[in-house]
C-alpha cells in the first residue's frame, strides 16, 4: 500500500468500486474536487459485475414504480451517447404467453407512454419474423427501447475518465473505520487485503456508495441502515440465442427476461430475501436453476437444448420494506442520505438504491450534495461528456486506426470491448496478434494493454477487463495463457496461484449447472490442468501441495 495516500487530504473518499461509486469519484473529479476511490476487492466484484447487464428502458418499473420507470428512460437515452462502446441498441419485446393476461398489455403500454417510455403494440405474427426465438404461441406483443450495456466495460471506462481528471484509487483495500472527530467523519481507516498492511486518510466528506455492504460501512460510525439484501440468480447460456431483449408482460416475476449481449444470452431474474451475514456468499441453488430455465424456456423454447454455461447471483442495494418478503414491491429509486441531517454525523453521506442503468444520475445526486457541503460552485457534465472509449467517431479516425477490412478477428473484438482506447493496443507482431482466448477473440496484445492501463493485477481483473475466460469453454484453455502472460510481470509462482484460485472460482459458478456434456467437459477441463499441467500436486484452495489421494479428491 502506498504511503504517499496518508499524506493527502482529499476534498471526498468514496468507499465502493461498483458503477455508482466510480460514477461518483468520476463526477466529482470532474468538478475539480481531490478524490479518492476505494474498494475492497476488484471494480464491479459486487452487484454492478451480477446483473443480468440490461440497458433499460424502464419498460419493467412503469406500471408499478413510475419513478423507477422514468429515471431508466432518461439514463438510458443519455448512456447511448456517453457511454457507446458499452452499449448494444438491440431493441426489447415484452411478449404476452397463452398463461397471461393480455388485458396488462393494455395498462402496460398506457404506463409506459406516461413514463416518457416508446412503447408499440405490434402483431404477433410480424414479432415471430423479428425474433425468431420467441415463443411461436405468443398472444401479444410490444416494442420497447431495451438493449444491452456491459458493466464491467462501463464502470472501467468511470475509473479511467476519474484517474484522468486526478483521481487516486485503492484496489483491495478494504474500510475498517470510519475515523470520527467531534461528531463529524474525518476519513478511513483502511487496511490491505493483499497484505494486511493499515493506514489512515483523511477528507473532508466521505461518501458510502458500497450497496449492499453500505448498512456494514454506516454501522462503522454508529449508523443503522435498514438495507433489504434481495438475492437475484441468472444462468448463462453457451451462445447468442436471441437478438432482441425479450420480456414477459406480467406484473415483475421470476425468469421474464432474456438478454443477449456479447456471444451468450442470459435469463433472470429471481428474487429472494437472504440473511444479511450471507451477502458475501452467494450460491445458485438446484431450486433457483429449475425454476429459471422452466419459466425461461417458455419465453424462448430453444433454451430447452440450450447449453447453460453458468450460474451466478447477486443482491440488489434496496433500503428495507419488510412488509415485502420478496423484494420485488421495493422501489428502484435512488435514495441519498445525508447523515448530518439524518443521524448527527457531519462529512458522511450514503448513496444506495437505484439500479446499474441508474449509477450516473445517482452519482450525480451525491456529487450534488458534495459540492454543497464543501460550498463549491461546480455543474455536472457526466451527462454530456463521453466516457473514454466513446469518444465521438472523427477522434476513432484520428487515431490512425486500420480500416475494418484489414483489421484482425482480435482487432475488431477489441475495439467493440474498448471503443476508441482500442487504438492503444499494439498489434502488428506474431505475438502481439497471437490469441490468448478463442472464445471470446482476446489477444496478447490486448492482455498486455489491459495490464498496463486497467488496472489488472489478477486474472479475475483481467477477465472483467476483457472477457477473457467468459466464453465457451469457461476459461478451460486460455487461463493458463493468460497466466503465463501475467507471469512476467509479477512472476510465475505468484502467477500459478492465481492460476488455482481462478480455476476455483470458475467452477463455483459451472457447478449448479454441471450435467450431460457440461460436467463431461468440466472434468476434461480438471484432467488437461491437473493431469498434463501437474496441478494435482497443488490444492486447490490454498496453493499449498498435497498428496495425489487429497488432490483427486477436488476433480
């Protein structure tokens, strides 16, 4: 950890690395305020990197959180032209089956239309032709303006535009106490979780975007916040098996909603309550993978033979309604607290609420608040100001970038991952062009930029930053390569327990869903890596060697 931090006093800490914090740091940095960001693990490891990554229309709150519903629209407009290289325009459908009641179809269109949301009845028959993999025995039908948006692309894209514009950032540094004088918060105490190592530093205001762990940070100074910990598991299908988005139109249930984005499709939601000391450990049940794929093959039948590569879950940031055991009555609003006026703390405020399509608007709440409290005079511009990588197109050209034709399958996955900064990555040599990850058309090149200007320290980073083990074969392949890569810079034995670790982590996610060709595969992949690349030497979840007997027994 770098002591040169403890000599700073910043103007605000914002404690959470998901897409509200990083927004946050990047708004207020772009008011010329002294920021520094911190999170406890990697950027968007919380429910920012756990979501089913829909571009909202706002289509899914409008007949019943009409706040919600009118926030989305807006921020979906405004992330199309901030935020393009994040974003698929892929249009959404919410479709009515045999089972519903068609007469909501009626009421949602009219509560879309009030919301400020385009919304169009269209014929069945004419749906059937425009996706073909919705349900043949659809009864109804409407065209929303739904899409897709990569979080991991766009919270990364925050932290740059905030380190651009000043900002310091602490990775896996974790707040132990929020450190208090005369009733105000006068800054953190932090402590590494790489090696344990503790420091203080010091702001004027710190700001608590960390979700769901934002009733842990308050409860540092003494704060209760009642947050709702709602479990949502998703699956992964093996590849793109819609184009559009495709919703259920009925009233917010399990499974009614398909996103396509990038190679795979992905159906969620559910929705459960989960003990607030389990929000660290979050495991798909065999309960939760039926009722998805039961109520999410009569959405699109073909899901049926549908390889399922994954399974994972997260919890949403909602304050607390207990009269709602589900979560799914609670408004996706955004709530900012001042915890002065609230709770007699001056210098803390808490951001929480609101969804991913959301994080802008509600940064720009808290960076309000911010700047009234520190009494500077400074607007918002995140909502006109691209993002890095979304630069308009005469800068893409500027940069002297290949035309499309001659440009490699890496080339070109690289700049739809990273827009404009793709002219960054160094192509042109045998190795440099030479792909770690066929999946997902991930080059050497691209790894080494990622870990030059991404802030990777780690394979997980690494997969986040550029999709590399998200594909297919789940990392079965190119996650030695990659660690190879890593390898060079901070050295092989470090390089192969992240190796392990990420292997294990992996698996946690392939292991609700692992039957038929899956497990078959899951196992191969278990042979090549302990068999060939003599990992059975090593344990798998502490680095430590043992025996062939204990090794056998983690396949």
């Amino acid at each position: 950890m770098n002591k040169d931090f403890q000599k700073n006093t910043y103007d605000v800490i914002v404690i959470g690395g998901g897409a509200t914090g990083a927004g946050t740091a990047r708004d207020c940095a772009k008011r010329g305020l002294k920021v520094l960001l911190i999170e406890r693990l990697d950027f968007t490891a919380g429910a920012t990197g756990r979501n089913h990554g829909l571009l909202h229309s706002g289509a899914r709150y409008a007949v019943t959180d009409h706040e919600s519903a009118t926030e989305c629209i807006k921020e979906n407009m405004t992330l199309r032209k901030i935020a393009a290289h994040c974003v698929e325009e892929t249009g959404g459908l919410f479709v009515t089956l045999p089972d519903d009641d068609l007469d909501y179809q009626k009421t949602f269109i009219e509560s879309c239309l009030s919301a400020g949301i385009e919304a169009k009845q269209l014929d069945p028959k004419d749906v059937i032709r425009m996706e073909p993999a919705v349900n043949p025995d659809i009864i109804g039908a409407v065209s929303v303006p739904d899409g897709a948006v990569d979080p991991f692309r766009l919270t990364t894209a925050n932290v740059l535009d905030a380190r651009l514009h000043g900002a310091d950032v602490l990775t896996y540094t974790e707040v132990v106490e929020l450190l208090q004088e005369n009733g105000r918060i006068t800054g953190v105490k932090v402590r590494s979780n790489i090696n344990g190592e503790e420091m203080e530093l010091h702001s004027r205001i710190v700001v608590n975007a960390g979700g769901i762990w934002s009733h842990g940070i308050a409860r540092k100074a003494g704060i209760t916040i009642n947050m709702f910990p709602a479990k949502g598991a998703l699956l992964i299908f093996g590849h793109r098996v819609n184009n559009m988005v495709i919703n259920r139109c009925r009233k917010p249930a399990d499974a009614d909603i398909l996103v396509p984005g990038d190679t795979i499709s992905l159906i969620g939601t559910t929705s459960s309550r989960v003990p607030y000391d389990q929000v660290d450990n979050m495991e798909v049940t065999q309960e939760e993978v039926d009722i998805l794929l039961n109520q999410g093959c009569q959405l699109v039948p073909s899901l049926s033979w549908t390889r399922i590569l994954r399974a994972y879950a997260g919890v949403r940031p909602l304050i607390a309604d207990d009269s709602d055991p589900s979560g799914r009555k609670i408004s996706r609003g955004i709530v900012c607290l001042d915890h002065a006026a609230r709770d007699g703390a001056e210098g803390f405020i808490t951001i929480s609420g609101g969804k991913l399509m959301t994080y802008r608007l509600m940064a720009e709440t808290a960076a309000d608040m911010v700047c009234r409290k520190l009494g500077v005079d400074a607007k918002c511009t995140t909502h006109i100001d691209p993002l890095p990588g979304s630069e308009p197109t005469n800068e893409i050209e500027k940069s002297g970038k290949k035309h499309i034709i001659s440009m490699s399958t890496g080339q070109l996955a690289a700049q739809e991952r990273h827009g404009s900064l793709s002219s960054n990555i160094k192509y042109g040599s045998e190795m440099d062009d030479s792909l770690v990850c066929e999946c997902e058309q991930v080059s050497v090149g691209e790894i080494k930029y990622a870990m030059d200007a991404l802030h990777v320290n780690n394979l997980v980073n690494l997969r986040r930053r550029t999709r590399m083990g998200m594909g297919t074969c789940q990392a079965g392949i190119c996650a030695s390569r990659a660690a190879a890569i890593l390898g060079t810079k901070y050295g092989n034995d470090r390089a192969l327990t992240d190796l392990r670790s990420f292997l294990q982590e992996r698996w946690k996610g392939i292991r609700p869903v692992a039957w038929g060709r899956s497990l078959a595969e899951s196992y191969f992949t278990s042979w090549i890596y302990k068999g060939v690349c003599g990992m059975k030497d090593y344990n798998v979840e502490t680095g430590n060697k043992t025996n062939d007997k204990t090794a056998n027994k983690e396949a």
